[in-house]
C-alpha cells in the first residue's frame, strides 16, 4: 500500500512538473524583456533597417529623397531613417542643419509625444505617400521603430554642445570602466584594432568620438545592426552612461587630434568589421553559448531527475511485488 501511494505522489509531482514546463514555455519572456527587446530592434531598424532585416535595400531611391536637391548620396543611404532624421533625431533643427547631410527634412523628436499609433501612420505614408514603407516593413517591424521613437530616444543636446562638438559633464574615468568591459575586447584598448571609413579616409574610434558624436552616442547605446556588439541599452546603461563612455573614448589615438580638423558631417559606415562580437576565440565563445543555454538546459535536467527517479522507483515497485 505504502508503495502504490509512493507512486501516486511522484506521479502527480511529475505532471506538475510539466505543467510549469509548458507555461514557462507559452508565457515567453517578461513584458520588460520584450520591450526593451522591441526598443533595440527599433534603435537598429531607425539606423539601417534592411541590414537589421537581413535584406538587400530597395533600388534606386527612397522616393521622398528626390524632393531635395542638397544631399547627393543616393541609393540604400536613401532608404535610412536616420539619413534623413539624423543621429540626433532633429533633422533639420539638429546636427544635420547644415552640411553634406543637409535634407530639410523635420526631425522625429518631436515624435515622442504623439503616440505608437501616429508614429505607424506616418510610416505607412499618411501624411505623405512617398513616405509609405508598408511594402517593406511588416507590423511588427513597424511596431518596434514606433516604441523606439516614442520612449527611447534623448534629446542630444544635453549631452553634446551642438555648436563645438564638447561633451557636457561626464565621467570619464567611469566611462573608461564601462569601455574596458563592454567595447575593449573588440575595439581594442587604444580604439584602433578595428578601422572605420569617413569622409573618404581611415579612422579609428577615438576620431569618429571626436568628430561624429551624435553617432557614436546612438551606437554604443544600441549597437549596429549586422553586428554582435554589445549594447548599452540591454546593459542597462542610461544615457549618461553612454556620454561617459563617449567623452573617454575621445581620449583615445585619434581623438585629440580630430579636435583640430572639426566637422560636424555624419561618416560612412565602418569598413573591415568583422562580424562576430565579444566574443574573440573559440574559448569566450564557447562561454557566451553556454550562457546563453544555461536556464533552458537546468530546466530539463530537473525533469530528467525526475523522471529518472520515478523509473527508479518503479522498477523498485516491480521487484517488491515479484518477491511476495
């Protein structure tokens, strides 16, 4: 009797095993998790969305674009919210007021206040046809961009003076800290092991801290997508984090002499990237895996015990009843 009820209870601690198994398993990831999921994805999307994507970019121009003659880039540039909007997101009330990058058109700041619902709208051409993406970015996609544009974006110009480039405040010895354990391992101690293209000449880190700030801010706040870099923003790190590990940088090779050639015109993208991200050997690589696994695999392996124990015990079960 003692051992039919010893089965009855493992069985029942079995079932409800499972059955936090299966709701973990529906329930996702928490509510907080997924938003600042869909806020890094929009970050991402808002700087190259068809990288983000994985796709190619649409041909010829973004259909907008010909309504301005000042910018000459054309092509996937085109189709960039941020070619437009700027890294600033005040347009052309911002660092894209004159220059190169000049378009004339309004930023997204303004945005914030208007509502996720507003902010797909103009997306999907409400306001202006040529300004309709729906063709190419689903709901979801449209989704993320909007919660980017109404709860994560900063107004740069209490981070960065928008007439002399110098940061406001900051702690550099504490951006050092964060750089060190975020951004070292790729970007190397002194900013040079990876090299970047602006204005038509190599850089490194430190030169586009110094003369494209705005940049800089927004990807080591969310990263770049077609990348694995780390970002700040999943890091926890709040913007003025990301203004502390920007005035450090600029203190790296490259930074103090960019001071001496000032400009304010947004670079092209880095060149010879390489594509993977924090982790640099086989080793640290293998680490990142297996942390990524870690809370999947221990779950199993608490229903592997148990399973394994209630064989046991009916194995156990069995031979008692064969010897009476």
């Amino acid at each position: 009797m003692i051992r039919r009820d010893l089965v009855g209870v493992l069985l029942l601690f079995t079932l409800v095993l499972f059955g936090i198994g299966i709701q973990r398993v529906n329930a996702g990831p928490p509510a907080q998790d997924q938003e600042q999921d869909a806020v890094t994805r929009g970050a991402m999307l808002y700087d190259k969305w068809y990288a983000k994507l994985g796709q190619e970019a649409p041909g010829g121009n973004m259909p907008l674009w010909d309504q301005q003659t000042t910018n000459t880039r054309s092509g996937p540039d085109t189709w960039r919210c941020v070619s437009c909007h700027g890294w600033d997101y005040q347009g052309r009330e911002g660092a894209y007021r004159y220059g190169s990058n000049y378009t004339g058109f309004p930023g997204v700041y303004q945005a914030r206040g208007k509502g996720e619902e507003a902010v797909i709208a103009a997306l999907q051409g409400a306001g202006n046809t040529r300004h309709d993406f729906s063709a190419y970015l689903d709901e979801k996609v449209l989704n993320d961009l909007a919660t980017f544009i109404t709860t994560a974006m900063i107004d740069d110009n209490e981070y960065i003076d928008p007439q002399t480039l110098a940061i406001k405040g900051g702690d550099s010895a504490h951006g050092k800290q964060l750089y060190e354990e975020a951004c070292a391992s790729c970007h190397g101690a002194d900013g040079k092991k990876i090299v970047f293209r602006y204005e038509g000449r190599n850089a490194w880190l430190g030169t586009l801290a110094t003369l494209d700030p705005w940049r800089y801010l927004h990807k080591t706040r969310f990263g770049t997508p077609g990348t694995e870099m780390p970002v700040g923003y999943a890091l926890g790190w709040s913007p003025q984090d990301g203004r502390d590990v920007l005035l450090y940088t600029r203190s790296l090779p490259g930074g103090l002499e960019a001071q001496a050639q000032f400009s304010s015109l947004a670079g092209q993208e880095s060149a010879g990237q390489p594509a993977g991200g924090p982790a640099t050997s086989i080793f640290t690589g293998m680490l990142t895996a297996l942390g990524s696994i870690t809370v999947a695999v221990g779950f199993a392996v608490l229903i592997g015990a148990a399973l394994f124990g209630i064989i046991f015990l009916l194995v156990w079960v069995f031979r008692g009843q064969q010897k009476h």
